[in-house]
C-alpha cells in the first residue's frame, strides 16, 4: 500500500544517511529499504484493523450470491418468491396501515393482489403494458403492483408530492396506458386533466368525492377488486424472469425532471437481500417504514423484507415526527427505517418518555449527517445505525457494517477488487473524468475525493446496470475506459472520500459543488453546519453566479416560518464555525424550504433564481463586507451588485 507517508519515510532516512556521509548508492538502496517495509507495515496494520469487518462484507456478499442463484438458474421472479413467502407464513401479518390500524396476513396480501391481477387481465392488458400508480403510501399499493406484475404489467410509481408539468411528464414518459390514482390527489389529477391522454383510462380509489369521479372521467376501483376472483390469475403468455422489468421508480428531481429507472427482478432482490444480510434483521422483526412507497427505500428495503423474508412491515401513509416514537411503540417495531433529514427532524422535536420507551434495536437508511449521527443513537438509545450508499439504478452500493460514524459504507483496501468500484478522478468543475496516459480513469488516493463508479456485467445480477426508459438518460451513466480498456462503468454522479482503513464518507453530488475565492465549497457540509447553528432548521446551500466574479457566491436559503430570523447574531456564530470562504455571501429566508419526499433539498428553482428580488416575494440579504453585517437587498442594491459597484 505505497502512500505518501512511505514515500516520506524513505526521502528522510536518505537524506539523514548524506549528512552521516553514506554513499548515494547505498544512501538510495537504505531508502528504498525503508520505503517497502513503511508501507509493508502500513499494509499489513490496515488489514488487522480491517480483518473482521472484511471478512463479515465478504460473508454478506456471498449470502446474496448464493441465495440469489438458484432464482437466477430456475429463471425465477420475485412473484414465486413471494409465493414462497406465502406458503411458509400464510397466516403472519404482512402489512398492517398505521392510518387504519388494518392488518393484512400474507394470505390476504396475495389473495388481493390476485384480485388485482384478475381486473388488469379484463382490461386487455398484457406483458410490457405500464400503469401508473399515484398515491399516497399505502398497503393496496403494494398489492396492485404486485397484482399487475403477475400478468406481465409493469407499475410505474409516480411520486404523489408532483404536480403539473413533472406530473405529466413522469407519467408520459412511463408510456402508461392507465393511471391508478388515490381520490386524496384527485385535485392534482384534475389540474393535469387536461394534458393527459384522452385514451388513458382513469381509475380512482379511496372516498372518492362524486364531483371528481364525473369530472375525471374515473371508475372507482375499489368495487371493481371486491367482485374479483382472488384466485391465481393464469400464467403469462410470456414469462418474466430475473431480468426484466417489474416496475420503475423515479429519480427524485433534483436537478431536473425526474428520470423512470427500470427495476428488474433480480435488482429487486438484491436491495432487499442486502438489506436484510448486512444489518442482521430478522424474520421476527416489525419494521417502521414512514417512507413513501414510491422510492426504492420504502418499496424495496422496506417492504421487500416483507414478501422476500416474512418480515412484519408497519406502512406509515406519511412521515410524522411527533408521532413516530408512539408509533413504533404501539405496533412494537425492533426496526425503523431513515432517509435524509428524518433523524434530524426527530431531534428537534421535544424531548419526550416515549422516545426511549420503544424497542428499536436497529435504524436502516442513508443521509444520515456524522454531526446528527452520535446525538441520535444517544438521545433515543437506538443501539445500531445500519447507513449505506445506493441510488435505485446504481450497481456500486456500499453499505456501513461495523457502526463507523458518518461513514455511508467501505470496500477493502486488502482485497479491493472483490467488489469491483473506485472513486475515479473528476475535473472539480466539470465533473469529468480525468484520463491517464492510457485514456484510463485515475483512481484516487485515501483522502483524495472522487466520483463514485462501478463496473458494469450484464451477466452479474449484482453488477448490472438497467438504465431508465429513456436511453440518452442510460447512456449518460455509463463511461468505457475505466478500470481497464474496453470496459463500461455505472457513472453514480455522487462525490464520496475514503480513508486509510476503506472507510467512505458522501462528499457531494455533482453540481452541488461550486469554488469561490479559489477554494471548493461543499454544500452539504455548510449545511449541515448551518442547521446545527439554527437548531434543525432546513436549509439549502447553492452557488450563484455574480458577474464580473470568478467562482459562484454561496447562498442560502433558510426556513422561516415566523418571521423572526437574526441576521446579526447568526453572522456572530457564522464566522465562528466557518471559513471566510464558505459562509453565504447571500441569504434567502422563506417560509419553508421546498423538499422532496424524500426529504432531499430542492435547489433547482432557487439557483436559477438567484439572489434577485423581482423574482420572489422573499427577504433576500447580501452580506456587505465593509460594514460587516447582511442587508437587504432592493432593486438599487440590485443593480449595484450585477454592475460591479459593491465589493463582495
């Protein structure tokens, strides 16, 4: 393991045998001495202190192997899985709806999913037709895509916070010749109405409001599934087997409209298999999934647990901070589920008895900040943080085993081509990546950061890359030339660092990075500082391009809700917490920050507007260097700004 620490080692014991007046030659031959037992020892330290936790990645990565094989032989699906899971606990409950309190059995779930495979069969649809489903979290929606899939259909999972132009886009771009809607976003449905299809057919289900269903042009669902037979609907005309489509997720949008990544069945299997190996749950467990079913955590880590292996799963309909403690106690979960900001809105809530009186013995998830990390686990006594790294599409997860904090996972420094990912050498500015003499990518160093690539095999189904609907989107993610030539690697797009010891650590997603007075700004870091400064308040970071400067300014919009932000006494604790490079040149306070529902900041709207305010109604300041504190910004300070006339 040649680093720079070996490196340095010998140029010292050289240039200390000149001064005694060694010889060059044996001056060169002592140094190059040191040089290999420095990083020798170096090399075998790392693997002792590595050893064990290897040894347990490398078990899990065989479980999934082993258990992924003979599906991958029989050319199985999740279907008969599920069927599996069915005949070994007919009578366990599956689901259960914190909304309702309504249990389902995994006999229930199958017989209803049967329902549901029955109706889309009397429709005409058949294998490779696509419905959309848009709904808030539920269990039906688990059984309608699972109903689908058992015909052939394809569900595309529309997330239920859209609406307008990326509404109709993501439901578009799925080519859906249906649309399964909740009567809760029968509003969002009737703004759209009109861009819509007239072919589409429209099914409506819940309390479905009259004035709605006349207008819509929708059937109600619900009578429709009670008079259907819940018996096995007849095989596909052409079976679907590991490898192909069992429904799309969406990218979360935020950089852009969202993209509808194809989710095979072995990918399916694989999250969820991952999962339940690397973190230890178990059959016996009740997992609390608040997060919505349209994402691959809520849909796959979650409810996968439930029809791959038994597990009891508690489907929250939406995320509630003060709710969630009494919730996990109520239905007795052992295993909660996290993403993004979730750990830190439930450390702004008041402290309270039931937020140490559940039975959680493991949280699962990934986002989870190293400065909300410790202050999580000790405030609610939740013994283990399972956090790992993985979009729904990519095919270079990692996952955090042994409880490092603010690590999102690992891969060996001993055996680092078992699990065939790197962090690759990028252009800060660009993102692209930086070639060696070969054309090859050049891998970086410990410390160094990176983008994050995995080697692409079509025929492994842990290395596969399935792209999205769109195939200009697909062939964005994909490089050649990486580890060696003619090869194809998954482009994840997500900046990470690793440490000495393999450890990795999420820097940045490309594009939410931007230099100012020649230093490189992160903006999830500067966020997480600002929203400890501001007690979990949300906050998003940006760069804004000012003219005449090089660089981008960082702004940063603040969550507001009571009008009553300081601007003075938050640049005191600025300064105090952050270099003068990194603290915002702009602020914007609003009354809430947008988010997706997966609580990921939307930054798309406030970059393109910027720190002008003809665009928004919100109060916008400008940290105005000679005297030393934020103010306003009006239509002259404005224009003072855009014509150089203010230093920043």
């Amino acid at each position: 393991m040649h680093n720079a620490a070996s490196v340095s080692a010998a140029l010292v014991s050289m240039g200390l045998l000149r001064l005694l007046g060694v010889s060059w030659p044996w001056s060169l031959v002592a140094g190059l001495g040191v040089y290999l037992g420095v990083s020798k020892w170096k090399y075998f330290y790392v693997a002792a202190r590595t050893f064990k936790r290897d040894a347990t990645g490398l078990c899990v990565l065989l479980r999934v192997k082993l258990a992924l094989w003979p599906y991958m032989r029989d050319d199985s699906n999740v279907l008969l899985m599920f069927a599996q899971t069915v005949k070994r606990h007919p009578n366990k409950v599956a689901l259960i709806y914190e909304a309702t309190g309504e249990a389902w059995t995994f006999t229930q779930l199958d017989q209803i999913s049967n329902a549901v495979a029955n109706w889309a069969r009397s429709q005409g649809w058949i294998t490779g037709d696509v419905v959309a489903l848009f709904m808030e979290s539920r269990p039906l929606q688990v059984a309608l895509w699972l109903g689908l899939a058992k015909v052939g259909v394809e569900a595309a999972l529309i997330n239920f916070n859209l609406r307008t132009d990326s509404l109709v886009h993501c439901i578009g771009v799925s080519r859906s010749r249906a649309i399964v809607f909740g009567a809760e976003l029968a509003d969002a449905i009737m703004e759209v109405s009109a861009s819509l299809s007239h072919s589409m057919q429209r099914f409506i289900t819940g309390d479905p409001n009259t004035n709605h269903e006349a207008f819509l042009g929708a059937t109600p669902l619900d009578p429709i599934l009670a008079s259907m037979p819940r018996h096995s609907p007849l095989p596909c005309v052409k079976h679907k087997g590991m490898n192909d489509c069992l429904f799309y997720i969406y990218t979360s949008g935020t950089t852009g409209l969202p993209k509808a990544a194809i989710v095979v069945h072995s990918r399916y299997y694989r999250i969820a298999a991952f999962g339940y190996y690397a973190f230890g749950i178990r059959p016996d467990d009740i997992i609390y999934d608040c997060l919505p079913l349209y994402h691959s955590a809520g849909n796959i880590m979650g409810v996968g647990q439930s029809l791959i292996h038994g597990v009891t799963v508690v489907v929250k309909k939406k995320f509630s901070a003060s709710r969630f403690w009494d919730d996990c106690i109520k239905y007795n979960c052992t295993v909660i589920q996290y993403i993004g900001e979730i750990c830190r809105y439930l450390l702004s809530q008041p402290v309270r008895p039931s937020e140490k009186a559940h039975k959680v013995r493991l949280a699962v998830g990934n986002g989870l900040r190293p400065s909300v990390w410790e202050a999580f686990t000790e405030r609610f006594g939740v013994p283990r943080i399972g956090e790992f790294y993985g979009a729904t599409e990519c095919n270079c997860s990692v996952a955090n085993l042994d409880g490092k904090v603010g690590a999102c996972g690992f891969n060996s420094r001993i055996l680092p081509n078992v699990y065939p990912i790197r962090l690759v050498k990028v252009h800060e500015d660009t993102m692209e990546l930086v070639r060696d003499s070969r054309g090859l990518c050049v891998p970086c160093q410990p410390g160094e950061p990176g983008l994050l690539v995995g080697r692409i095999n079509q025929k492994d189904p842990l290395r596969r890359f399935d792209g999205y609907v769109n195939n200009e989107a697909t062939n964005k993610k994909i490089a050649q030339n990486v580890f060696k030539k003619n090869d194809m690697a998954y482009l994840s797009g997500d900046v990470l660092v690793m440490d000495d010891f393999g450890y990795m650590y999420f820097r940045d997603r490309s594009g939410d990075t931007f230099r100012w007075r020649g230093e490189n700004v992160s903006t999830t870091e500067v966020e997480g500082i600002l929203s400890n400064i501001l007690n979990q308040t949300d906050v998003a970071v940006y760069g804004v391009t000012v003219p005449g400067v090089e660089g981008k300014a960082g702004m940063a919009a603040i969550a507001d809700s009571n009008g009553t932000f300081d601007c003075d006494a938050f640049l005191q604790r600025v300064q105090s917490a952050l270099p003068p490079y990194a603290r915002p040149v702009f602020l914007r306070l609003m009354p809430t920050v947008d988010t997706t529902g997966t609580f990921k900041i939307q930054k798309t709207r406030l970059q393109r507007e910027g720190f002008d305010p003809r665009f928004t109604s919100d109060r916008i300041y400008f940290l105005n260097v000679k005297v030393g504190r934020y103010v306003a910004i009006d239509d002259g300070l404005f224009a003072d700004i855009m014509e150089a006339r203010v230093h920043l």
